[in-house]
C-alpha cells in the first residue's frame, strides 16, 4: 500500500489510491478544473489510458509505479516549464534511495524529462497544467517500469528490476513523495533554478556527444552542448549552434 513520506506529510500533501484508473494525470486535471487546491497525488495500480509524451500511450500493467502530483501555484509563467527539470531530479532522487544506494552513473536523465539505463528508457514524467478562477496549477504523471517493461517500442526500454535495483512500487513512491518536496524546495518557483541546471547537467545523458534531435517540426542530428538558464536544449551543428524549445532526444 503507498503512502506518503514524512516530508510530504508535515507539508500537508494528500494522497488519493486507487486500484484502477484511466489515467492518475486526467484525474487530477479534472479535480484541479473543479477547482480542488494544495497538493494531491493520486497512485493508480493499473492504469487503462496511460500517456506519454506527444499522446503515445503508456503501457501500465501492475507492479509499476503509476503516481501523479497536483501542484497548485507552482511559479511564474515563465518559469512552470522548469519543472520538467525540478521533478526528473527529484524522481532520480527517489530512485537511488529506494534503492539504498548514494550514486549511480547508470542513471542519466534524458533531455527534456526522461532517464534511462544503459541507453534504454526507464522512466518517463508528463508536465501538464492550466488555469481556474484565475489560479495556475501543474500536474505532473510519473511513469516508471519498476518489475516490466514494453518491447518493441520506438525508444528501447527496460525495467529497474532487470537494471539490477532493489526496490518496490510503494518504497519508490514514498521516497518520490519526499523528494519532490524537496526539490521544489531547492527550486524556489524558479528563483533557484541555475541549482537544478547545475545538478541536471551533472547527471545528463549524452552531454557532449551526438544525439538526434526530435524538435516540433524536423529531425536532425546534433551535439548536446547544454541547456541554457531556461532549460532549452542547446546543440552544434554544421550549420552552428541552435537552440530548441519543445522536443525529444
């Protein structure tokens, strides 16, 4: 049975489990659109319409971990896309103390808010958010293959348990629901985030070498330079350096 860290708790957090849902991020849209505040996160046990990014579905059989977290207020407009950062973060943080371990190099975070191992996905978050009565939230669905994971995907993947990690669904979610409180701690809705570049950079999967950039619109190959102070992808290549916004590597 998940339940909430000690951080979260004292933070005043709330969590809503449930054995079957839809979908744990359009459970929280919707109560955040009816106009429910402060915290929630909402554990699913099997999810029937999971999503990913760009609607590709998320395959959510039991035994993984399927949470979302409704955030309301969390920053500025210009700063809510940070977020994607901030949570990675904090889902890696999670990841390696349930796990009981203090580093692992393994575990490198995918521009914009994936990670993988070994070059194979592991886990993937969905920021989405909106606005009610004039008051802006954020809703963020965490999706990580912790006991199976999906062949035949465009992107490889793999699972944390055939990675070699010990650890179950509900120890990583505890760990997860500490963690994001403190990482949005560290954030300070945006007023901290050369913190969380720093410590993304750290930990980023392909920093320096060749990648293939999946922008709006085009494809194309490039080297991973950085990301810049708003956490937009920075890249060389022949034509010089570029910038990109919304995309996947």
């Amino acid at each position: 049975m998940p339940g909430l860290g000690p951080r979260a708790v004292s933070s005043g957090a709330r969590l809503e489990h449930v054995a079957e849902t839809g979908s744990t991020s359009a459970d929280l849209l919707g109560v955040a659109r009816d106009g429910e505040k402060g915290t929630i996160w909402r554990v699913a046990d099997v999810q029937t319409v999971g999503r990913g990014r760009r609607a590709r579905n998320w395959v959510s059989p039991a035994g993984n971990l399927y949470a979302s977290v409704l955030i309301s207020d969390p920053a500025a407009p210009a700063h809510v896309a940070e977020l994607s950062f901030v949570l990675a973060l904090a889902l890696r943080d999670a990841v390696l103390k349930a796990a009981g371990l203090a580093v692992d190099p393994d575990l490198p975070l995918q521009w914009p808010n994936g990670f993988v191992h070994d070059g194979h996905k592991t886990a993937g978050l969905l920021l989405e958010g909106g606005s009610t009565g004039g008051s802006a939230f954020a809703v963020a669905g965490f999706g990580v293959n912790i006991v199976s994971h999906p062949d035949g995907t465009s992107h490889p993947a793999t699972d944390l348990t055939a990675a070699g990690y010990r650890l179950d669904r509900d120890s990583l979610f505890f760990a997860l629901s500490d963690c994001v409180g403190a990482r949005l701690h560290e954030w300070q809705r945006g007023t901290n985030f050369h913190l969380v570049r720093r410590d993304w950079l750290a930990c980023a999967h392909g920093l320096g070498k060749p990648i293939r950039v999946n922008a709006l619109n085009e494809t194309f190959d490039a080297i991973f330079d950085t990301i810049d102070d708003t956490g937009r992808l920075v890249v060389s290549t022949p034509g010089g350096n570029r910038t990109v916004s919304a995309g996947e590597v």
